[in-house]
C-alpha cells in the first residue's frame, strides 16, 4: 500500500456573504497516495474548485473561510503553515492548474520573465538556467516556437506554469 501524499478529512469551507452563509464545501474526505491519479467530478457550484483552493489555502480572506476539518501534505497539517511556509508550500511542493488558464499570467509582464521568475522562486537555480528549462517545458507542451514566445506577451498564451516548479501534485481545475 502506497503512502499518502495528500489527505483531506471532512473539510467545510463556507462563504460569508450579505445573503447569508454558502456551506460550498461540507464534509469532504479523501486520500492521494504518491502516484495516484484522482479526479473529482460533480456538477458546476459542487465545490470541486472550492476543494482545491482550500487545500492551497487560497480563499477570499473577507468571505472565505476553513471551518472545519484538515489537510495533511506529506503529514504537514497545512491549515498550520505559517505565510512564508505556505509560500514555498505552493508551486514548490503542490500546484494548481486554474480553470481559466489566461489568468496563470500577467498580461502586462512577458512570459520568459514571469516563467523564470516562478522557477527561480521555487528551485535553486539561475538565471540562465531557469531561462532554458522556461523554454524546455514550453516545447514539452507543443507550444510552436518555445524562444520566440518567451519574450512575447501572454495575451493569447494559455501556458500553465504550475508544473514548472517540479510540484509533488498538482490539482488541475478544468470542466
């Protein structure tokens, strides 16, 4: 039997609103073993994006909010990590995939600075070095000239730079 990489038991994550609360996710309960394959699948509003911003612990601050239950990393309780610990928890230990891949970046920044930045944030590495492996997973993703659209503009570029930085598990959002 494999070991645990994830375990999330009876989490509740509840919206505050003027209308009321929104109990988005009520009871949740799950294992991911280290290299398992698991998706959750339920209607639209069924809490499946609400599940995996509460587990990177990225909520609304005013409206969002863990009320009950936990989440263990690796046997790290990460509704205990401090802020700095939980930076260098997300991109470098889990990552996201966002529903909408257009906001994963800025408009205003290029791409080439954006991608090298993240991986220099989450792995030792240098400039250059960082740089290439950018232009590595652009190409590893099919994107058409890798050198070309690392000093362009993310417009119209749905590039996912979650998995750049080598996470244990990424949590991919999509319909």
């Amino acid at each position: 039997m494999s070991e645990n990489i994830l375990t999330v038991k009876d989490l509740k994550t509840y919206f505050y609103t003027a209308s009321g609360i929104a109990k988005a996710v009520d009871g949740v309960s799950f294992n991911i073993a280290k290299g398992e394959t698991m998706g959750i699948v339920g209607e639209s509003g069924s809490g499946k994006s609400v599940t995996s911003s509460s587990i990177i612990r990225l909520l609304p601050p005013r409206t969002g909010k863990i009320v009950g239950g936990s989440i263990e990393f690796e046997g790290k309780d990460v509704l205990a990590l401090s802020k700095k610990e939980l930076n260098d928890f997300r991109g470098k230990d889990i990552a996201v995939i966002f529903q909408d891949p257009m906001t994963s970046l800025d408009p205003v920044f290029k791409i080439g600075k954006q991608m090298t930045e993240m991986i220099m944030e989450h792995q030792n590495v240098t400039k250059d070095e960082a740089w290439k492996m950018a232009v590595e997973a652009l190409n590893k993703v099919g994107i058409p000239e890798p050198e070309k659209r690392m000093n362009s503009y993310p417009y119209f570029q749905a590039v996912c730079v979650s998995v750049l930085s080598l996470p244990w598990l990424c949590a991919a959002n999509r319909n």
